[in-house]
C-alpha cells in the first residue's frame, strides 16, 4: 500500500507540473488504476486487522466514508463553480 501511495504521489506531482494533453491523458490513465487497486487492497486489509466481530462494521464504514467524501468533494465543487 506505501508503494502504491508513493506511485500516486509521483503522478500527481507530475501532472500538476505538465499541462500537455498528452500527460494528462497518462496520468489520469494511472491514477485511474491506482483507485482500482487501492480500492480493493485496503478494505480487504481493514477486514483482515479488525476484531471478528468488527469484521462486517469495518468493511461498511469503509465503503460509507467513501460515498461521503465523494459527496462533500461534489458539493464543494458544485457551490464554487456556481457561485453567482
């Protein structure tokens, strides 16, 4: 998981500093599997180091802070975007 953390820390850096279509195309292409494969790492790992009775609690809360997020990133964009 550090190694992909840091994979994605060096696309991002590289594509805030190249504004090419090109580069954008790339590391959209690679961040995109970054989220696919965190995606399915870290709730089976969060599954794996909990308390068996936690096990279905965990791999729920998981999944319902990611749909918060997702709405809150959506919110914040939509009221900056149209603000007047």
């Amino acid at each position: 998981m550090l190694l992909l953390d840091l994979l994605a820390f060096g696309v991002i850096f590289y594509q805030a500093n190249n504004m090419e279509l090109p580069s954008l195309y790339g590391s959209r292409l690679l961040l995109g599997i970054y989220f696919g494969i965190s995606g399915s790492i870290i709730p089976a790992y969060l599954v794996s180091i909990s308390p068996p009775e936690m096990t279905g609690q965990v791999g729920s809360f998981n999944q319902l802070l990611i749909t918060i997020g997702i709405s809150v990133a959506y919110k914040l964009g939509y009221a900056t975007i149209y603000q007047g």
